[in-house]
C-alpha cells in the first residue's frame, strides 16, 4: 500500500512540477513503468512578436530525486523563457517570429536552463 501512495506522489509532482518548469515531462520507476507528456499543439498562420520588454533577477533551477526504497526517480529540468518564444512539442507552420529590442539583466540557471531573447523550437 504503500508503495501504490509514493508512486502515485512521484507521478503527481512529475507532472505538476513539469507545467511550471518545462513543457515536458517523463518518469520511469523500475519495475513499474514508464510514462511521459508533452503540451503540444499546431501553430498556423501566425505573427508571433516578444518585443520591448525587460527582465531581471530571474533565477530558474532543476534538479533530481529517487526514493531509494522504491527504485523510482524524478528529474525536473527547469527552463526560464526570458522574452524568449519556446515551442516544444508543437508544429509551426506558414509562421513568423520576431523577437527585438529586449533586454535581460542577472538571469541565473542552476541546474536548469535560461533561454534568454531567443526563439528555440524543438
């Protein structure tokens, strides 16, 4: 019974934790399973501007857990999109992106990643 409660606690906090920190998400409990996710969806026809803005101190971090007793373990990757456009998992088509005159001052990743002015599409 026990082990039902924790596994269902590391699924539960994979998967919350990965909407606030990434747009993916995978576990894997030996023994057990495996499962992961992605938030995806088709952009058309569209003109996608971050432009003018301002950011600082932004700190983003990551990292991993395993409960030893179970087998099972949880990575989080934090990822900061600071005046960035990030589409994962998604498909772009017939689409524009503009990303200018931003600026960004002491942005920090601690084991995890800062996509600063940029536009990444994986």
């Amino acid at each position: 019974m026990q082990k039902k409660f924790a596994l269902v606690g590391i699924v539960s906090l994979a998967f919350v934790s990965s909407a606030a920190f990434a747009q993916t998400a995978s576990i894997s409990v030996p023994g057990v399973g495996k499962a992961s996710g992605s938030m995806g969806s088709t952009v058309e026809r569209s003109n996608i501007t971050v432009a003018n803005n301002t950011a600082r101190d932004v700190l983003v971090g990551g990292g991993s857990a395993s409960i030893l007793k179970l087998g099972g373990q949880v990575e989080m990757s934090g990822v900061a999109n600071v005046n960035s456009v990030n589409i994962t998992g998604s498909t772009l088509r017939d689409s524009n992106i503009t990303v200018s005159g931003n600026t960004a001052e002491n942005i920090k990743a601690i084991g995890g990643t800062a996509n600063v002015n940029s536009v990444n599409i994986n």
